[in-house]
C-alpha cells in the first residue's frame, strides 16, 4: 500500500507540508502506524 499524505497545521503557505508513504504487508494488518518521514513543502 502507498499513497500521499498532505498535513496543514495553520492557514500560512509555510504550515503546510506532504509526504510519501508505503507500508509493506506486515504493517498493514496493524492499526496505528509510526514512521519517520520527510516533510515536502507544499508552496
């Protein structure tokens, strides 16, 4: 599985960001997922 996510914490250009994502068959069957991911800014 693998998609995109975009987060926006403010309504400035600047407090907004997106980032790839991909999860392998063993953490799809969890719930709740924790990685460490590279914020990319939405200008």
């Amino acid at each position: 599985m693998l998609g995109k996510i975009f987060v926006k914490w403010g309504s400035s250009n600047k407090q907004q960001c997106s980032f790839n994502y991909q999860l392998n068959d063993n953490e799809k069957q969890n719930r709740i997922y924790f990685k460490t991911v590279n914020c990319i800014k939405e200008e």
